[in-house]
C-alpha cells in the first residue's frame, strides 16, 4: 500500500494523464475521433453467441468508455472546485 508520498504522487500522475487526454480529445480532430468511436462503439450492446466476439467487441467498447470517463472525470473536478453545475453532455 502506497504511503502519504506515494500516494501523491500517484495522483499527480493521474491528474497530469487526465489533462493529456482532455487537451487530445478537446479540438475539433479529436471531438470528431470521439464521435466516430461514439457512432461505432458507445452505444451497441457487445453480446455475441460466440463468446470471443463478445469479449472483442466489449474491449472496443471498453476503450471508448475509458476516453469518455478520463475526460469527464476532469471536467466533474472542475465543477466541484468552483462550484458550479456539471455542464451537458455532448
């Protein structure tokens, strides 16, 4: 278990991680990669009969909810230090 330093720095790692991929998928190439990877993966159910192409299928899914999570969980810090309402989702 990481102590009080680690810790830390652990943080600060992940919050620089959260910057890159807000400043990445903030410009206009990169809401329309997120659109693209939104139309094709964020919103189909992963389930096949054969069981490798369901586990294909929800890893594809699963990277595109990671972008989408690494983005908004900055976005919610934001809000939450200044006080203010979550702006909408896209």
């Amino acid at each position: 278990m990481p102590d009080a330093e680690e810790f830390e720095g652990l943080h600060k790692e992940h919050a620089e991680l959260v910057e890159n991929y807000k400043e990445c998928f903030s410009t206009k190439a990169g809401e329309k990669v997120l659109e693209d990877l939104k139309a094709a993966y964020g919103n189909r159910m992963s389930y096949s009969p054969d069981s490798h192409d369901t586990a294909y299928k929800e890893g594809q899914r699963s990277m595109y909810l990671r972008i989408i999570n690494m983005i908004t969980e900055r976005k919610e810090q934001y809000c939450q230090q200044q006080h203010r309402p979550l702006p909408p989702n896209r």
